[in-house]
C-alpha cells in the first residue's frame, strides 16, 4: 500500500440523506460519484457557485480489509478524470474508516461492526432507535492504539446509521481490487466549533425523471404527507448545539416526515435556540441569505433540483456580546425559549447539497427539458423566509 494513500474518516456531522459521506481531510468531504450530480458541478452556474460546496474533483477508493475482517477505505490521493463505472455501481455506498499510523507501516485501527454497533445502541437507547430525540456529546469515539483521544470529534447517530446500512453491503459486493471513484467537495462546516446544522428537502416533487413507476409513487406519497406538499420544504435533519446541557440536540428525517406546518415552525424555532435562549441575532444574516439564494434560483431557467437539499449553518459557540446567563429552567424540549439580542451578526451559512437528481437543460444525464426556474423549489425558500420572518417579529 502506497505511504501516501489517504484512509477516509467518518464524516460525524452528517445530519440527514442515506448515502453515508466521508472524510477526506480537514476542509474536504468525499461521497459516491454519481454521473448526475459531477455533470450539474461542471457546469455549475456562476452566480451559484456562492451557495453550493466547492467541488474539487475525483478520486478513486477501494476496499481494504484487516485480519479480522474490519473494513476501510482508502483513496489515492491523485486525482484523476477516470471514465469509470455505470453510475449505479458507484451507487453502492461505502465506507467506514478510522485509522491511525505506527511506525513507517499503514495500520489499520478500524472500528468493528460490533463497536459501531454498540456506540451506535449508546448513542440512541431504545428499539426505535433513530424515532426520537436524541443527544450526543462532542466526545471522541475514535482513540488511537494506545487509548488516547487526542481530538474532540462530535458524531451524530444518523451516520452510524446510514454506515450500518451500507458497510456490510459494500464488503459483499465488491473485492479489494474494485476502484469506485468518488466525489471530493468543500467540507462546508470544517470552520465552525459547533456546527448546528439544519438539513430540509427543498421543492414539492422529490423523484428525479429517471425514478421508477414505483419509486415515483412513494416519492409523491411522501411528500403529501409531509410539509413537503404544504410549505415546499420538510426537515430532513436536524443537530444543534445546547448550550446548557453540553449536548448536540439530533433530529432525523422521520422526525421530520411526521410535521405538521406548525410542527415545522416550532422546531425551526427549536433549530435556533440553543437551550438557554433563541439566538436572535442570527435571523437577519439566514433571512438575508435565503433571499440573495432566491434572487438567484428565480434566474436559473430549466433547472430543477429534485431530492436536493438545503443547509442552514451557524456556529453554537455565540460571540461572547450574545452569551446570555445559564437558565436551567429552560429546556432544548421547549421550543419558549427566552431572546438574546446581540449586537453583531453571527457568522452563517446557507448551501445547496446532492444534486444526483437535478435536471438542466445541457446536461449530459438530461431527461426532459424545463422552461423557466424550479417552482417547487422557490414555494418552498419563500415559505421559508416568511417562517423566519416571523419568528423574528415575534409570531
């Protein structure tokens, strides 16, 4: 094995979608490619480029195992521009690695599926494990061979989710020798301390053209189920830091399917309170945000961007004019959280992420071509905006 390969890392601050991310360094992530999704990045919009990751090319990863069994994956640090394999190949979502370095050898000190299982029943007690509230501290999971954990790294249950779904599937699909090429994007929250994270499905249609009779059908049912049909955007996941309690408060997508319009704007209040007090001073810059993002999807004709979704982002560690006293009266439950007004904008961020099922006209994976901007899209930021708005005048 080369000594300059690169073993991938959990990516522990996803918060929703099924397709398992990981990462490649500090300020970068890696997910599957898919043929959609790299042909929407090549020829992305300039005007775009603001509220979308940067996308920094392909790699390609293959499997390795241990004696006893463990996988990881590993990525060759050269990029390349590889034809590569059918897109539903590439599908087959990968990875879960922790690794650590002794000596001049490449050891691999990888989770097993017994400890993520394990870490993954501690982190959520209960049979329904994903179904409720859940919390996590900013802890590391992963120790290095003698024990230590030398970083404070938070892990949100939904990937050790969506890694016990797919790391077994991956290990029987494939052998050592299969190169999968990957995606390498902009690790959106490596800036921040505590990233809070709001991830919601944007648009009124969530299946792509080339979904199937069935596919479609479920696609449709949940969306008339969900805010998705009410308001144009339903919570896909949710992590915000508590201030109060030193936990992440973690939501998943089944919370959010099951949200009635005013379920949505309790815990998109809830999404910007940090356990003590509403953070007040970070509706104008999301409020702002949202509508230069407006502005630029109304001139983006043809696009449609089924199944993508929308990050909210901003730091739980406030500016030190915002920290209100410590109230323990007050809950993450309660969504009656007490206001802080703080003089100075908070640092946010808003992006756009998984585009395996947007449409444009150009496109090399184009199915059917669109006039005029994504409808279901802009209902759905408009719907937003006004919830914001009126959180931040006091309704």
């Amino acid at each position: 094995e080369s000594s300059s390969a690169v073993l991938l890392e959990p990516f522990v601050h996803q918060v929703g979608g099924h397709m398992s991310m990981m990462k490649y360094d500090e300020h970068t992530i890696c997910k599957p490619l898919v043929s959609q999704e790299l042909s929407f990045y090549e020829s992305l919009p300039s005007a775009m480029r603001q509220f979308t990751p940067q996308y920094k090319g392909i790699v390609s990863v293959h499997l390795k195992k241990d004696s006893l069994g463990n996988v990881t994956l590993i990525a060759s640090p050269s990029l390349d521009n590889a034809t590569g394999d059918p897109a539903v190949t590439i599908w087959h979502k990968c990875k879960w690695a922790a690794s650590t370095g002794t000596g001049g050898e490449l050891a691999l000190g990888t989770w097993s599926h017994t400890q993520v299982t394990k870490s993954f029943k501690d982190s959520c007690p209960g049979k329904r494990l994903l179904r409720t509230d859940l919390q996590y501290r900013p802890d590391s999971l992963l120790e290095d061979a003698n024990g230590n954990q030398p970083e404070r790294k938070s892990y949100n249950p939904w990937g050790l989710h969506c890694h016990r779904q797919h790391l077994n599937r991956m290990s029987s699909k494939h052998n050592e020798n299969k190169l999968h090429q990957f995606l390498l994007l902009e690790n959106v929250v490596s800036k921040y301390s505590f990233p809070c994270i709001l991830d919601l499905k944007m648009g009124t249609r969530q299946h792509g053209d080339d979904a199937s009779e069935e596919k479609k059908a479920r696609h449709i049912k949940k969306c008339e189920q969900s805010t998705s049909a009410s308001l144009g955007v339903r919570i896909c996941g949710m992590q915000v830091y508590q201030a109060d309690t030193g936990h992440f408060l973690c939501k998943d997508k089944y919370y959010g399917r099951k949200l009635s319009p005013e379920g949505f704007r309790q815990t998109l209040r809830q999404f910007l309170c940090n356990g003590n007090h509403l953070r007040m001073d970070l509706l104008e810059p999301i409020i702002l945000r949202l509508k230069a993002l407006l502005s630029v999807i109304r001139k983006q004709s043809s696009y449609r961007f089924y199944s993508s979704s929308l990050l909210i982002i901003y730091d739980g560690q406030e500016p030190k004019e915002n920290t209100a006293p410590l109230d323990n009266h007050l809950h993450f439950q309660k969504t009656n959280c007490t206001t802080s007004h703080g003089p100075h904008h908070s640092r946010v961020d808003i992006r756009m992420i998984d585009f395996a099922h947007t449409t444009f006209k150009g496109s090399k994976c184009n199915h059917t071509t669109y006039d005029g901007p994504d409808h279901g899209y802009i209902f759905g930021l408009e719907n937003l905006i006004k919830i914001l708005q009126n959180i931040s005048e006091g309704k």
